[in-house]
C-alpha cells in the first residue's frame, strides 16, 4: 500500500520547529492570499530560511544541501558561467560524468534548468537549498556581488533588477554571437538545432524578463519583411522594444512554441499553448498563441502574474460610494450582477476581487471560465472544455446540481447559457457574468437582443457595472498645469465663469515610469443598481435613454463623469479618459 507523502508544514511540526497554532495561522493567511505556505513561515520569522526550504525539499522528495557545509566542487563551477549563476540564482554543486547537481529555491523553474543545461551541455539534476545560501555561495565561488549582473528568475527576491536598456543590450550581445555562426540554415531539423542553443535561448528569456520587469501585460513577436519586431504592451498601449535581425525569426519563434509545448512542423493553422514560469519569486502563466502571417508565424503571449488579482475592492479605483453600492449588491443571497466593457477592461480582475471578497468556508462558489486565467484558493473552478462537450451551458446545469451559493460564469455568450444562470438566480443563488457593451444600461438591451425574455431580466438582475481601464499618471514625476475648466464641458463639468482655470496633473517622464509619464492603470466605472422603476422599464421594453435617464436618477454616475473625478484627483488625464471612454456617437 502506497504511503501518503507528509507536507512541508507536517514535516516541520513533527521536527518540533513550528507549533499547531503557528502552522494553522500560516495556512489561513495562505488561504486568504494566496503565498506559498513556506514563504509564509519565514516572513512571520517563524524558521530559518535554512529549515524551511529542508521541509520544502522532503515535501518534493528531492535532495537538499546545506551550502554552509558543503562546498560546491570546482569542476562543476567551471561549466556554468558567473552570469547565468547569477541571473537565476542558482549554483552548480557537483559534476559526476554529464550529470550536473545544481542547487536552486525553486526546481520547477525551467528557464534556469534550460539555460544551464545549453550551456553546460548536461543533464541537469536539481537539488534544493535556501535561497540566501545560495547567494552567498554564489560570491564565494565567482567572486563579485551575488545581485550584480541580471536578474534571478526563480530566485530570492533579494536579487537587484537589471534596468531594461541593460537587458537590450544583453540581447544583442547574443544575437551577436548567434550571428558569428554564419547563416542561419532554412533546414527544419536546422531552425529547431538552433533554438535549442545557447544564444537563442537567453534571446527567448531575456524577452520574456524584460516584459515582465517593464509590468507589460503582452508581448508581440511580430515578423516584418526584413526584420522581427518585438513590442510589450504595457499600461494598455503598446511599445516597441525591439527590432532583431530576420535571421533570428525561425529559430526564436521555434524557441516559444517548444517553450509552450506546441507543434513545432505545424506553420499553417493557428495554435495555442501556455509557459508557466518563475521569476523573482512570483508565479507567472504565458498564455501563447500563434497565427500565420505572409512573412512567418506571428506569437502573441499574454502575461498573468498569480497574485495580481488578489486585490481588494478598494485598490480598483472605485469611489466610495460607487464601492459602498457594489458591495451591498454582492452580499445579497440572490440575484444577477454583470460587468461589461470591451475586451482587455478588467472585467475578469473586478470580478475575481468580488469573488475574493465573498470566499469563505461558509460560501460554496463555483466558476466556469474559458480559459482560468487565475487560479483562487478555495474556490471550484471550472474551464470550458468544447471538445469534450463541456460548454458554459453544460457547465452550468451541473453546478446548479453541486449546492452553489455564488456562480461565477466568464461570459454570457449566446441564450442558453444565459437562460440557465437566469435560471441559477431566481433559485437562490448570486450569479456573476460579464457581457460586452458599451455602458451599464445597454447590458438590458444585449440581453432583450439574446434572446431573453424582459421580465426575466427585471426578475433577476439586480446590478451592471460597466467599466474602462485608463492609464494612471505617474506619482513619482507628476506636475500641475492649468486647462481652461471649457475643455472638460464634454465630461459634465459645470462651467460656473466662462474664464475659468481648472488645475489637472500630468506626467513629464522618470526612471519609474520609463519616461512615458504613466504607470499602473485605474478602473473608471458606471454602476447602474435595479430598482423598481428600472425594472418597470426592462418589462416594458422601454428605450434606452430612458432606462439611462432612470438609472441616473438612481445615483448612476456615467462613465465620462466618474473618469472627471478622477481627471480632478491627478489620479488619471482628461486625453486619457476620452481615449478609454468615448466613442463616436456615443457621448
């Protein structure tokens, strides 16, 4: 009979290093954040760093060294170069044949394993050892600072970041000695050699750290007639970051799609896959997708880091009152509460941080998503799956057979789906859906549109939130400028002298924000709440403009009036909010 294999907490309570009420406590911040239960433990100074990553190696059945008493044997020092060692904070301690011992925080980071293995050309075996040992023996074997040079993907977090021009500059370097080895061959067995190499593989990482050192939220890969552009999306906007040679392009496209486990022969279809990968101590999950394009495959990934979404309501940009509003909505036991706006407007963000507000043990929450972009302890959640026959639809007959108190269901995409959550909230259950259109009224209208009957819509939804996401301005480099108070008319601002200034605050350009004057973004939202008079409205298929008019009688403030407050805060821009909010003929 096979024997259940102990935990790092039970691991570290049986040796008496931690007490019952300690680990309970870990695990209850670990359930409310989301951290590693280990990491937990030595913030709260509980154990040693030492200790901890010992019960997080008998946790994994992987050896662990003490790098206070064993010394890392110079033959193994001598086949990983003092960069690489240093960029992913890792230490070969140990060569036997081709095999190659190497000491690291985090053996699931295959970026390190990787580099490592192209470079030394060994079979890598990891072996776990504390992360601040690591970088001692790191000085002590190469000399130097054990945070110079480039950032530790999977590393302690200790590990200085390397500025993006830094980076640049070390991807040219390896495109240079890429290029040192003549033309690249358009042999398929060649193109595949090649981005198994050395070069081309730090060319596929360094891209990769750069994006997510610069908070970009995706990267483009995109082949030009005579170059490959590579361009983040950061803040909403993108940005060129690099322009290589196109002799990079086959084996560099060919790198991501074995990074992602695709088909590396298949050029004429489009494909998806994903790279889930460590750096600086946070969990990242590249979702990638690939299309032809007339000059070669074009590979789009788009960055989640696991903890982003573990954000409280009131770190969103809500006013308070607009908060105060939402959350009373949320804690009703039944109903309908939808978010709608374009793709890439932070509905699913906004609706994760309700789900992170409402999850208890109390609560039985169910989700079904396409794909999960994040994964909440606690919380069943389910991906759509249409291969095997698993729609939202079906889903969403199952879950009302699992004893839910709150279903979360990605996207209403066509009536049956929304006909069963209808369903889901007229028999006692909070249901949350997102939908595209415009602003919060029109929500009603898409739904009359689907298909739905109004009276079921009047019965059910008790709350829409329309939202944009704008840039914010930067804190660290903002200044006042005065505007004549006539150019915010188109926002509702009320003019009271024809000559009057209004003070608004811009970002001129700092190391912080990479001169762009933003950094971060801010929610702008309309909140529209169902009441009698709007639900008299819906039954009789009344106009929009007068489910508007209603729903502003009701406190609704418009999109284009909560993005003025937050042109008056200096939190955001007035170009900004006409950028994200208004749309021809709309306003």
């Amino acid at each position: 009979m096979a024997m259940t294999r102990r935990t790092a907490g039970e691991y570290l309570l049986e040796k008496g290093l931690v007490t019952q009420e300690q680990l309970e406590d870990a695990r209850r911040v670990q359930q409310s954040t989301g951290k590693d239960l280990i990491q937990i433990l030595i913030d709260q100074a509980v154990v040693s760093e030492r200790d901890a990553y010992e019960a997080k190696a008998f946790e994994l059945g992987m050896p662990f060294v003490d790098l206070d008493r064993v010394q890392p044997e110079p033959s193994a020092i001598n086949v990983v170069k003092e960069h690489i060692a240093k960029r992913y904070n890792v230490i070969p301690v140990k060569k036997d044949g081709n095999i190659l011992y190497l000491a690291m925080a985090d053996p699931n980071n295959v970026m390190a394993i990787d580099d490592v293995r192209v470079n030394s050309r060994c079979t890598v075996r990891q072996v776990i050892a504390a992360p601040g040992a690591i970088e001692d023996a790191i000085r002590k074997a190469y000399g130097g600072s054990a945070t110079d040079g480039a950032p530790a993907a999977g590393g302690g977090e200790s590990a200085a970041p390397v500025r993006a021009q830094d980076l640049r500059g070390s991807v040219m370097t390896d495109i240079a000695a890429y290029s040192a080895r003549g033309d690249a061959e358009e042999d398929e067995k060649a193109v595949l050699r090649e981005a198994e190499e050395g070069p081309i593989v730090r060319v596929a990482n360094t891209i990769i750290q750069q994006a997510i050192q610069e908070r970009a939220s995706d990267i483009h890969v995109e082949p030009q007639i005579r170059n490959l552009r590579i361009r983040y999306r950061i803040d909403g906007v993108l940005h060129e970051a690099l322009s290589l040679p196109k002799y990079v392009q086959a084996p560099l496209i060919s790198r991501y799609k074995i990074m992602a486990e695709m088909n590396i022969a298949e050029k004429r279809l489009p494909q998806d896959g994903r790279i889930p990968i460590r750096y600086q101590n946070k969990d990242y999950d590249l979702r990638v997708s690939s299309i032809p394009t007339p000059h070669g495959e074009k590979i789009v990934m788009r960055i989640l880091d696991k903890t982003s979404v573990l954000l409280g309501l009131n770190k969103l940009g809500f006013t308070p009152e607009t908060q105060a509003r939402l959350e009373e909505l949320v804690i009703q036991p039944q109903g309908m509460v939808l978010s709608t706006g374009p793709t890439g407007s932070g509905k699913t963000t906004t609706q994760y941080s309700v789900l992170h507000k409402l999850n208890s043990v109390e609560k039985n929450i169910l989700t079904i998503e396409d794909p999960i972009e994040y994964q909440l302890p606690g919380i069943a959640q389910v991906q759509v799956n249409r291969k095997a026959g698993l729609t939202f639809a079906s889903a969403l007959r199952a879950f009302l057979r699992q004893d839910p108190d709150i279903i979360m269901v990605g996207e209403m995409r066509d009536l049956e789906t929304a006909e069963i959550a209808i369903e889901a909230a007229l028999t006692g259950h909070l249901v949350l859906s997102t939908l595209h259109t415009n602003d919060a009224p029109s929500a009603v209208i898409r739904m009359v549109d689907m298909g739905v009957e109004p009276y079921l819509i009047a019965a059910t939804v008790t709350g829409v939130m329309a939202q944009r996401l704008a840039r914010r301005v930067c804190q660290h480099c903002k200044e006042p400028r005065e505007i004549p108070a006539a150019d915010l008319r188109a926002f509702g601002f009320q003019i009271e002298d024809p000559d009057q200034m209004v003070t608004i605050w811009e970002g001129v350009g700092c190391d912080h924000c990479r001169g762009r004057g933003f950094a971060g973004r801010v929610g702008i939202y309309e909140l529209m709440v169902v009441n009698a008079e709007i639900a008299e409205l819906i039954v009789r298929r009344a106009p929009l403009s007068d489910i508007k008019e209603a729903a502003k009688a009701n406190g609704m403030k418009e999109l284009r009036e909560d993005g003025l407050i937050k042109v008056l805060e200096g939190v955001t821009t007035p170009d900004e909010v006409r950028r994200v909010v208004f749309t021809a003929g709309f306003y």
